[in-house]
C-alpha cells in the first residue's frame, strides 16, 4: 500500500461490523500515520506501533492474528507484536470484507492512497522479506486480490473461492463541499455591480419615517 497523508484515520481492510466482535480492521492512526490494527473483541483492543506509513512510498504491510497474540509487519520488518485475550463475547455478525473503507453503513473513513494486492489466510504465515512477485493462492489461501484489472465492475479472486472484490464509486468531495452544494448559495453581494457613493462631513437630514 502506499499512503499520502496522516491527516484522518486511514482504512485499509476491516471485516464485518464493528458491533461484532469478530471484527477487525488494518488502518493507519490520525495524526502519526501508524500502522495499526483494530480487534474490539480482544484487549486491548488497539494495537498501534510506531511505524509512520504516511510517506508517499510503497510498503509491504502485514497482519498475524492468533488467539493470543497480534502482530504487525511493515516491509518484512515486525514492528509491533502484543499479547491479547479474548474479551468481548457475543453474537458474531455477518458482513463484507470492505477495502479502503468501513463496512456498510459504518462509512465516513476512506483511504488516501493506492492498494495493490490484497491477501487473507487461514493460518499463521511467516512474514519474511518484501515478495517479489505477486502471491499465488496455496491451501491456506482464503482470497486472493491483485487489484490489477476490473471484471464486470470487480477484481477477481485468484483464490480457489473465487469471490470477487465488488467495487463501489466513493464520492470524494468534502462534507463542507457536500454541505454548499446541498445549501444552493447565491452569488455574494460582492459579486453585483456596485455604485461609488461620496460622504461629506456634517450634519445629515432625511425624512422622518411614518
């Protein structure tokens, strides 16, 4: 992935409503740019390293996740590795698997960059150094996205799964953009014609009013 800015929270997968406590997210912290991940059904629930992604590069970024134990993974590079616990118990809701964005009706936080390939496993895997060539889908493959090419307004899954990314248009305006457009402004005063008018010193007179 690579990241422009740290200005907001920055989503890059989450899974399922965050009601559920099956979710998670892999996302970008406001203000630093860390590299994170999101488990609300474990403590703690937050696991941020100190690894600012916000540079405008390209980097191989990774998540482990076991039952105890969390780890992230920049360029090969673990740079935060937590013990956790589950915590949160519950019905697990359903949901899409989401890229650049939050789940359904969650939205609001987007991604501000470019995601090339996305990979879900079920299984531990090592993370060495930065592949490179794309992944191919082995027994452990869950889905497979290599983002290269829409089909019929989606990205194949080279998974044996074959569940393909559907892709949804974002309007990237601005809530202060959506807000003007919604308001229907007129043109500023400043905007009109105008007459120079010249004021004199001294007493004014005018009519009296009614």
């Amino acid at each position: 992935a690579k990241l422009n800015s740290r200005n907001a929270f920055n989503i890059l997968l989450a899974s399922s409503p965050k009601s559920s406590p099956e979710h998670w997210e892999l996302y970008t912290y406001a203000g630093s740019g860390a590299c994170s991940v999101y488990l609300p059904g474990f403590e703690p629930a937050e696991i941020v390293s100190d690894r600012d992604l916000s540079d405008g590069q390209w980097h191989y970024l990774a998540a482990v996740l076991e039952d105890n134990r969390a780890r992230l993974y920049v360029d090969g590079e673990i740079v935060k590795d937590a013990a956790v616990k589950r915590a949160r118990q519950g019905t697990p809701r359903s949901g899409r698997l989401s890229l650049g964005m939050l789940n359904g009706a969650e939205g609001g936080l987007g991604f501000d960059g470019v995601i090339d390939e996305v990979r879900i496993s079920n299984a531990a895997r090592d993370i060495g150094a930065v592949p490179a060539a794309p992944f191919e889908p082995d027994e452990h493959t869950v889905g497979l996205w290599h983002l290269d090419s829409l089909v019929d307004g989606a990205f194949p899954d080279a998974s044996p799964r074959d569940n393909p990314f559907q892709c949804t248009p974002v309007d990237g305006r601005s809530m202060d953009d959506l807000d003007r457009e919604a308001f229907h402004p007129g043109p500023s005063p400043w905007d009109g014609p105008f007459e120079r008018v010249n004021l004199e010193s001294g007493a004014v007179e005018h009519e009296s009013g009614p």
